[in-house]
C-alpha cells in the first residue's frame, strides 16, 4: 500500500517544510508500516477478506471522528458541493475495491503480486493522465510505460495466467488517485469523508454478518476482536504520519521514498512467505524496476529544469492544493 506522489512537482516552501529530519522520519514511518502490513492482515483470520475490510471502515471512521475533532478540520466538511462529494463515492468504491483486493492478496500468499501492483500504480497514474486529461508525456515517460507494458505480458505468458491482481490494484489506486486529485481535501478530512460514506454501510454489514451467526467478532475470544479494532489505527497511523511528511518534505522527496513500501512488500513476500519466483516472474519484476527507474531520473530531471514559456514539453496538471492530496494507501 502505498500514497503515490508525483516527482514531478516543485518542493514546498521552506517555511512550510519545517523540520525536515521529522519529515523524513514519518515519512519513512509511514512507508514502512505499509510495507510490513502484509503481517497484519492474516492475523485477521478467520475473517475474510470483506469482513476484514467492514471492520478496516468501520474503525477507520470511528478513529478519525476523533482525530478531525482534535485538529478542528470539521469546517473542511461544510458546504462541499454535490459534485465534491460524488467525486468522494467514487473514490470510496475504488479504495473500497483495493483494500479488499489487497486482503485477499495478503492472506491467500500473492504479496509479490500486491507489490508489483504498488510499483506499478506511478506509471499507471500517469497512463490516466493521458487517457483521460488528454496530457503530453516525454519520450522518457512512454518508455517506461512501455517497459511496464512488456513486464505483464511477460507474466502473463510466463505464468499462464493473467497478473489480475497486480492490475487491480494499480488500476483502483490509480483511479482513486485521478479522482482525489480533483477533491479540495487534504488527508485528514478526505479521508473522514470517505468514511461517512462507507461507514455506516459497514457497521451494517458488520451487525447483520453478526446476527446471521457467520461473522467473527464474537466467538473466537478477546485477541480477535481487538485485532479487528487494531485494522482502524493500522489504516489511520500511516496516513497521519504521511501527512506530516508531506508537509515538510519535496514531493520529489517522497517521490522517492514511497518505493519503500512495495520493496518492503515484495521483501516479506519472497523471503517470509517463500513465494513462488519462476524466472518469468523474475524478468517480470526486473522490467517494473527499469520502468521506474527511468521513471523517476526522468521526473526528477525534468523538475529541476526551470520552466520556460512556450516549452514543448507539458508537466502533468495538477489540480489546485489546499494541502497534501496524494491518494489514501490501500
């Protein structure tokens, strides 16, 4: 899981990077608790993978009522216009659709599959950008999607089957990061938002699985429900310490940095979870890691030539910030 930036991006203001060692230290903080929350998951167990999102909603929401209560951000939420809240839907689907997506990965031993998915959610953001914000790339930039693009069909005939969950979740995130790109929230509010949306459907979910006598939060003693809780903070801790990051570092920084998460994922799966690896696989990976090698030089080149009027060269539009808007991880 992980928050996607764009490298891209000139660097915050100094003043409002203040701190810059605590910057770096929830920003790795926040990219190594995603990176090792493949541990976390199956300790869910018995609870599948859509119960363990409900609960993942449900507490998430709980947690962050409280946290917007103490940062005072409640006014963020006032007077949103309809289409600001049907963008708010759209991303609460598709996260909803990575996060389960990413349980099921986590607690079936595909993590190199979610991994790859997470290296592979930059290029498919900037993919969308061209498919759907009509933007220019530079040749470097198409020939990392390029490389991506022979990476899966690689896979896939390597394998015989077809990468779905890698796809998924590059695809949802990718997507969710496109519309919360368009959403004048920043990390705390966005994501109480989302909440509000998803929330009460999982409470619900949660409450009549219980009746129904097949969910799991009663039954199988103290340590299981209080698991199930801990999904809320595990979900909530990141992100704030994402934020922090993010108000006082470059967005090339974590540009960077956010790789942690997936190397980390991919780490726990070949060499905890004995994965499987064929060379298919191995030449698979090798491909994702030269695209976003060429990915990010290209994007960190280009942030450090100044802008020159008439250029032919289009930086990827960004959307008006009232703060950090890089997507929720998964």
């Amino acid at each position: 899981m992980v928050a996607t930036v764009d490298p891209n991006v000139r660097a915050a203001p100094a003043q409002e990077r203040g701190g810059t060692g605590r910057g770096y230290a929830a920003a790795v903080g926040a990219y190594c608790l995603w990176g090792l929350s493949p541990a976390f998951w199956p300790l869910l167990e018995p609870a599948d993978a859509v119960e363990s999102v409900a609960h993942r909603v449900a507490w998430t929401l709980i947690g962050m009522l409280g946290v917007i209560t103490v940062a005072r951000r409640w006014g963020d939420l006032r007077g949103l216009p309809w289409r600001t809240w049907a963008l708010i839907t759209a991303g609460s689907v598709l996260i909803a659709v990575n996060w389960g997506t990413y349980i099921w990965s986590t607690t079936h031993a595909h993590v190199v599959d979610a991994a790859l998915g997470y290296y592979a959610t930059p290029l498919v953001s900037v993919l969308l950008a061209v498919v759907v914000l009509r933007e220019r790339l530079r040749p470097a930039q198409w020939a990392a999607i390029g490389l991506a693009v022979a990476a899966v069909v690689v896979m896939t005939v390597g394998t015989g089957r077809l990468p779905w969950i890698t796809l998924v979740l590059a695809v949802s995130f990718g997507l969710y990061g496109l519309v919360k790109n368009r959403v004048p929230l920043d990390p705390i509010p966005g994501l109480t938002a989302e909440g509000f949306l998803l929330g009460p459907l999982a409470i619900v979910f949660i409450v009549g699985i219980q009746i129904a006598g097949i969910g799991t939060f009663t039954g199988h003693g103290v340590g299981h429900a209080l698991l199930l809780v801990a999904a809320g903070p595990v979900t909530a801790l990141p992100l704030l310490l994402f934020a922090v990051g993010a108000k006082r570092l470059p967005l090339a920084t974590l540009g960077v940095l956010q790789y942690i998460n997936p190397t980390l994922q991919f780490l726990y799966g070949v060499l905890l979870n004995d994965e499987p690896m064929p060379p298919s696989r191995w030449v698979g990976v090798a491909l994702v890691w030269a695209a976003l090698a060429l990915f990010t030089a290209d994007a960190l080149r280009a942030g450090r030539q100044p802008s020159v009027s008439g250029s032919r060269r289009t930086p990827l539009r960004r959307a008006p910030r009232r703060g950090p808007r890089t997507p929720t991880p998964g």
